[in-house]
C-alpha cells in the first residue's frame, strides 16, 4: 500500500483514517473470513486516503466475498469513471441497476454513464424511474436537467435544475490531501462538449468546485478559488453555456483558464478562416448549411455552387471521435448522407487528401499547455478517418516506432517550418488548455484538421507496447497540474 503521509491541518482527520485502515488490516490478518462490512469499509477507507489503486482492489475483495454487493459495485463503477475506465464503469452500474431496481441511487448511477455515451433517451428513463421511487433525490434531477438541455427543452430544464439545486448550483468534490488544497471552480456545460480533465485533477491536491453552467441561476455566491477552470471546450455545441458563463465570471479579477471568448472562437468553421491566413497552414474550406437544403432535390447543386468539388465531407457540429461524420463520394449520394446525420444544420468540409505515399493516413495531435507546445500522440491508419483508438497502431511496430520518434524529437520530425507554425496557430487560439489535430501535405505544410480545448489526455494502459508514450503523456499532465497550481497560488 503507498505511503501516507500526514501533515498540516489535515492531519487529525488523517491519523484517525489511517490508524482505522491499520486496525482493520490487523483484523483482517487474523480472521480473513471477516464480515464483509468489514472488507467495505476498508475500501471506503482506502478510496478516502486518495490510494485509489488499491481502493479498486479492494473493492474487487469485496465483490468476490459478495457478487451482489451494491454499494461495492456502485463505487467502484464511480472510482473506474474517475480513473478514466468509463466503459468498465458502466457495467457495474448496469449490474447494479439490474439486480437492484428499487434503489434509486443505482438508477442513477446507469443513468449517469449513458449520458457518456450520448445515450439521453435511456439516460432520461433512468433518471425518471429514480425520481418515482425517490421525487426528492437531487441527483435524479440533475441527470434529468442535463438531459433535457441536451434535447433542447430548455424550460423543463430550468424546472430541473431549481429542483436540482435548490440552495445553490455548486457541488463541490471530497478533498482527500494532507495539506491545504488548491482550489479550482470547474465550469462545465450539461450538453456535453467538456474538455474531459477531471481524471487530472488529484484529488489529494485539488478541491474542486464544479458549476454547471445551465443551472447557474445569477444569485448564487461563488465559493472561495484560487483558479477557474472553464472546462467547456465545444464552441459549436455550447453557446448557450458560454454566454452564461460569461455572465456569471462578469468583471472578476480571478485567474481564468481558458476564457470563455478565446473558446467561442474557437468553432470549426471560424478556426478554418482564421488560421488559413498563418504561412504554413492549410485548412480545408467549412461552410455550414441547413440540413434541410442539402437533403433538397438540389443539395448537390448547392454543395457545387459553393465551390466544393467531390468528395465532400459533411458532419454535425459539436460531435468529435469521427462521430456523426461521413465522406460523400458522388453528388448522388448527399441526400443519403445528409439524412443519416443529426441536427438542424450540417458542416461541409472539403476533403484534402493527406495519403502518404504508401497509402496510409496520419493524424498528428500536439497540446498547448500555458502557450508552449507538449507532442501527445501521432495516429497511423489505413482509413481516411484517423483517430488513435481506431488506428493501425497496436498491429503495426513500424507505426509505433514513427511515433516514438515524434514524441522524444517533435521538433526533429517535424521540422522548423512547422514548429513556427504551432507556435502562430497556439497564439491565434489563445488558450491556456488546448491543442491541434493536424497531418502534413507533400509540401511540408501543416493541414489543420481541428484546433480546440476538447483534446484528450487519456492515460495509456499496463501494455508494454504503449511504454514509449508514457513520458510525453505525463508530461503533459504534469503541465496542466503545474500551471494550475501557479495560476492559484497568483
């Protein structure tokens, strides 16, 4: 088990926690066929300390003594979710649901982990059936609210959210250091499009203070903060959000990462005009159009007289991962596609071809952490739709190898020019979080795929193959961590 150490403030309520967890440890040594209570609360116990790998372990104990144990699986399921293993999660939570159908809590828990996968109908089913056994259960409501926003029915919403937050719109997360905490206020939108961060705020250095922006009713006292973190990064999806926030930051004088304007401008189309005008950079020509007029008998016409020549891209704003997003071989086929897409109005998007000369595609992402530039990842595939999940990379030691290189010289592979270029594109983008998607055209130049806050840091498993990415992850992780801690202490 790691080390604990107690110092500060804190360290009374440590010193209880911890000779509590040694007292239990020493029972258990003696009596390994203890009461499973027993087992649970040492879970408990270890997930309080902050000593989350083992807390899973643990919590794994318990379910071997007790497949059925609820509160086990539910813990669990929120312990993998904030270690980034959401899929996992949600199992559980489906298990628990399933086995226990009166317990409101675990319906919400399911709930909770469908609206991570954009799953709102269910999710709302979920939400409701919690709310008939419990009409008073503050969660419920929450998941309903965030739910309705995202279908759009803003004044059920509001309805939810007073019923959500009824004295006040802020929740603030255990804090489980042994030092006084820096404090962050969490921004974040119910419509999804968040910059997904929060498995990089520890929570033994971070307390953190998280607002939904659609339930902020303008009255609420914000609580005390050494740094806001605005985490809503999908400009395309969340301009109701940002306006509220902007309202709620008003003329304050706290350290802002991330402002809510620098993220505004930060849409598909908008970034496609602005940054084709930095030497080096290709973008490709985005035109938003109304779904309806492309699914017209004349769509492709329209597409043609706007001067997009085939194929044609077309995705709905807001989504990323390559969801809601198609290629159009042939004028023939925009009908066809464009009903297959959701949403009120769809992105055209010339397609520039990127195709290496042995036929792959590539994907590099480059973050910008505080202005300066961190390699995260270089994406191989066989298919024009590059993301790293769907990549060629776990088949191919070749892909590997090149990404390797990217990552220990990013300069070095890729090459001056193309530095200058991050640099111009992070100060046009003006965000202290944020990063580039982008492949290079036979010229060298950088064609810029997308360049957003909603980039991934996501922590690479125990596999060996993934050993040579670990230092720049962390890297970047260490940077994020560092910065917030300096914006604070400011």
């Amino acid at each position: 088990m790691e080390e604990v150490r107690t110092v500060g403030p804190w360290a009374s309520r440590w010193l209880a926690q911890t000779s509590r967890l040694r007292a239990i440890d020493a029972q258990l040594d003696r009596d390994g066929d203890a009461d499973v209570a027993l087992w649970f609360e040492r879970a408990r116990l270890l997930e309080t300390l902050g000593l989350r790998e083992d807390a899973k372990r643990a919590y794994f104990d318990v379910l071997a003594r007790d497949r059925s144990h609820c509160e086990a699986m539910m813990s669990l399921g929120q312990l993998l979710t904030a270690t980034g293993d959401a899929k996992t999660a949600r199992i559980f939570f489906a298990e628990a649901a399933l086995r226990y159908p009166l317990n409101p809590a675990a319906q919400v828990r399911l709930g909770e982990a469908m609206l991570e996968d954009d799953e709102i109908a269910t999710a709302a089913g979920c939400f409701e059936d919690a709310l008939r056994l419990d009409p008073d259960l503050r969660e419920a409501h929450r998941g309903l609210a965030t739910s309705l926003e995202r279908r759009g029915d803003h004044e059920a919403a509001e309805r939810a959210w007073r019923k959500a937050f009824p004295d006040g719109s802020i929740e603030i997360s255990p804090y489980r250091g042994a030092v006084e905490p820096v404090r962050v206020l969490l921004l974040s939108s119910a419509c999804g499009g968040n910059i997904p961060i929060k498995h990089l705020l520890d929570d033994r250095v971070f307390e953190v203070a998280t607002l939904i922006a659609e339930s902020y009713p303008g009255a609420t006292a914000l609580p005390p903060h050494g740094v806001i973190l605005n985490a809503i990064g999908e400009a395309d999806r969340c301009e109701r959000a940002l306006s509220i926030i902007e309202r709620a930051l008003g003329a304050g004088d706290a350290e802002i990462v991330n402002h809510p304007a620098a993220v505004r401008a930060t849409g598909r189309a908008a970034n496609a005009q602005r940054l084709a005008a930095i030497p080096g950079v290709v973008t490709p020509s985005i035109v938003r159009i109304t779904r309806r007029d492309l699914i017209a008998p004349d769509g492709a016409a329209l597409l043609a007289s706007l001067d997009f020549e085939w194929p044609v891209l077309l995705r709905s704003p807001g989504f990323h991962t390559g969801e809601h997003f198609a290629l159009v071989e042939h004028a023939a086929l925009v009908r066809a596609v464009a009903e297959s897409l959701p949403g009120p109005d769809l992105l055209a998007i010339s397609y520039i071809d990127t195709r290496r000369p042995d036929g792959s595609w590539c994907k590099y992402r480059v973050m910008f952490v505080d202005g300066r530039p961190y390699p995260l990842h270089l994406a191989i595939s066989t298919h024009w739709k590059v993301h790293y999940f769907s990549a060629a990379m776990a088949e191919r030691a070749d892909y590997r190898e090149e990404e390797r290189a990217f990552l220990e010289d990013m300069a070095g592979t890729l090459g001056p020019s193309v530095m200058e270029a991050l640099q111009r594109i992070a100060a046009v983008l003006e965000l202290d979080y944020g990063g580039v998607d982008f492949a290079l055209d036979p010229e060298g130049r950088a064609v810029v795929f997308e360049a957003n806050a909603t980039m991934v840091i996501t922590p690479v498993d125990d596999d060996e193959r993934w050993a040579y990415r670990r230092t720049a992850l962390s890297r970047v992780a260490d940077a994020v961590r560092i910065m917030l801690v300096e914006r604070a202490r400011a």
